[in-house]
C-alpha cells in the first residue's frame, strides 16, 4: 500500500527514461514544472550519467532533484508480462517502488502504457471496494474539458465497474477539472433508458438510485463526448479506446483537410493569413499537449501516464495533473465516496493480476495514454 508522506513538500518520482525523447523532454518538463510549483521535489529513476549530464544545464531543477541510478529500461514495444519479470529494477519499477515506500508523492511515466499499469497494479494493489482501475484522461469540448474512462485497462466490464467508474470520474473532476457538481453520463448507443446492453442498463439503475459526487445525467452517445453534454463519460474500455482513437483521427484528418485547402489557390493563402490571428487561436485550443496526462485510477498510489511522444511542455502538464490529484487528496475522496456507495456497486471480485493494459492514446496530450 502506498504510504503518505507527512511533509508540506511534494516530491514526484519520474522515469526519467520512459518516452520517445527522454531523459531529456522528460528533465525538460520537469523544469517547466518546478518553475509552476515551486513547492515541489524530483526524485528521479533512470542513466545517472545521461540525468546529470543534462541537470548541468538546468542548475535550478538539479537543486530540488534526487538522481538514482538504473541501466534498466522498460522498452515501449516490451509485453507486459515481460516487464514485470525484467523490469523489476527498471527506471519504471523503482518510480513505482519509490510511492510505494513513502519517499515520494505521485509517479508520472511517458513509458510503456500497459506496463506501467501492470507494474502500478501490482505494487499499489486497488483501493478499497474498486475491483479494477480504470485509465481516464481528458477531452476537449465545446463546453471546455470533459473525463473520459475507462482508456483501455479493462475490456469486458460488469455493472458494478462501470459504477466504481462514474464515482471515481466525478470525484476526479472535482479534483482537476475544478468542477463543483460534475455531470455523469454512460455511453451507449442512444440516450432512451431502454437501449443498450444488459450491462450499461444495469447501472443505469444502479446510478440513478446512488448519491453520486456529483449528478447522473443518464445515457449518452457518442457525438455528446465532443458536444460536452456531460463532464464525465463511463464506458467500458474496449469501447472508451475506440472512442478515443476515432475521435483521435478524425482530429487529425480534419487538420489535413484544412491544411490542404490552404495550399490549394493563391486566394486560399491570402485567406489563411487574414485570418491568421483566428487560427492561431484554434491551434492553441485544440494543442494536444494540454490534454497529456491521463491517470490510472482506483490504485493506493497516484500514477499519472503520460504520452510517449508528447515534448517537454506536454510532460510538464502530466506532472501538474498529478499533482492537482496529490493536493486535492484524491484517493483519500475516492475510498470515502465508494464507502458511501458500496450498496449499489454490488458484488466486488477478488484483486487479480492484470494480463496487459490497451496501449492506448490520450486527449490530454493528445490526451495520453499510449505507449
């Protein structure tokens, strides 16, 4: 179980050799986040030579970080299963080890997504009355920012997960997004209270009779996730990383298309440039890198994914999402509130290894949860 550090200092456990381009995007982020929050530490897991190398040129950040050191590496195309008996002295473990110990607050990775959720797992063990963590992140909306989950943790749900899903979603809105009565939502393949599966109707009734943190919207369908109808999408994971990733495409071809007709005519370009300033605008609010952090909820132990391939500003945003879930005393929340509600999540299933995580993509950095 993960232990609580009594100090007013918060200190962040980083696999300083987990994504695309690190250590150094990751020591880079990490001083973008040092100067945002002053009041925090680095411990961080990885090559000690190629750390300090690069913690020469940022003075600042050496002066509030711990370096150990590890020639181990958690590769991003390494199983799961494979990871957890090679890499029990990888930059990803010891960062795991390290929360779990107390020395540190919260864990980010830009490694391995199923992994790193293996690892967490299996270290943190589930809190109390959650039988599976869940991948959520966030979503950019026409209301703001909306929570999706679960990303790809757990493919075949039952009532009762997808119930544990919708109290930790709301209570992790709270925590981040800000939101005082966040709005709960289950997708489905339509909003009328008889359609759908056998599962998603099941807790239907489960949440309409539950007090959740925050109001049960009812069902939703798949264009309210862009809409912002609601703040928090429940859907199993096989479904939620589907979503995800068409919503990911679609992004992405819509970008192209408009990129194309720009280039198409000379009066397509003098348009582009008198609208200039507009685009601008919309390239700012639509930047993956806001959305990068997606965390693994319902563990003992804070654990925050980020996206392999973000940069250094979209790992800074991983660690801030940690640290708004640390502050806010997250999980502490979440075993109040499923307390609350263990009448209507009905039966709960015994704490089991899980085989592997969907690699999977998220909004917040592009939202980030991939390996």
């Amino acid at each position: 179980m993960a232990a609580r550090r009594n100090t007013d200092t918060l200190s962040i456990a980083l696999d300083a050799m987990g994504g695309d381009r690190a250590p150094g995007m990751v020591l880079a982020g990490a001083e973008i986040a040092r100067k945002r929050y002053p009041d925090v530490s680095f411990v961080l897991f990885g090559d000690s030579e190629q750390i300090e190398r690069r913690l020469k040129r940022l003075p600042k950040l050496r002066a509030v970080s711990t370096v150990r050191h590890t020639d181990t590496v958690v590769t991003g195309d390494m199983k799961a299963s494979v990871a957890m008996r090679q890499g029990r002295r990888s930059s990803m473990r010891l960062a795991i080890d390290c929360v779990n110990a107390g020395d540190a607050d919260c864990i980010i990775s830009a490694g391995n997504t199923g992994a790193l959720m293996a690892m967490a797992k299996f270290v943190f063990k589930t809190l109390p009355g959650i039988d599976r963590p869940a991948i959520a992140s966030f979503f950019p909306t026409l209301r703001g920012e909306s929570v999706l989950l679960d990303l790809g943790a757990n493919i075949d749900c039952r009532p009762e997960h997808l119930v544990q899903f919708a109290v930790m979603g709301a209570l992790f809105g709270k925590a981040v997004l800000g939101l005082i009565t966040p709005t709960v939502g289950v997708l489905n393949v339509g909003s009328e209270a008889l359609k759908g599966n056998e599962v998603v109707k099941e807790a239907y009734n489960r949440l309409s009779e539950a007090q959740l943190p925050g109001h049960f919207h009812g069902f939703v369908e798949g264009n309210d996730i862009p809409a912002g109808t609601v703040d928090v999408v429940v859907t199993d994971g096989f479904t939620g990383n589907v979503a995800l990733k068409t919503a990911e495409g679609t992004a992405k071809l819509s970008a192209e298309w408009l990129r194309r007709t720009f280039r198409s005519s000379l009066f397509a370009r003098i348009g582009y440039l008198l609208a200039y300033n507009a685009f601008n605008k919309l390239r700012k609010r639509t930047d993956p890198r806001q959305y990068n952090g997606a965390m693994f909820l319902g563990l003992r132990g804070i654990c925050v994914k980020s996206h392999g391939g973000t940069d250094a500003r979209g790992f800074a945003n991983a660690i801030g999402v940690a640290i708004d879930l640390v502050k806010n005393g997250f999980n502490d929340k979440v075993k109040e509130e499923v307390q609350r509600f263990m009448p209507h999540l009905g039966p709960t299933e015994p704490v089991t290894f899980p085989s592997a995580a969907v690699s999977t993509t998220s909004s917040r950095s592009h939202g980030a949860a991939t390996a």
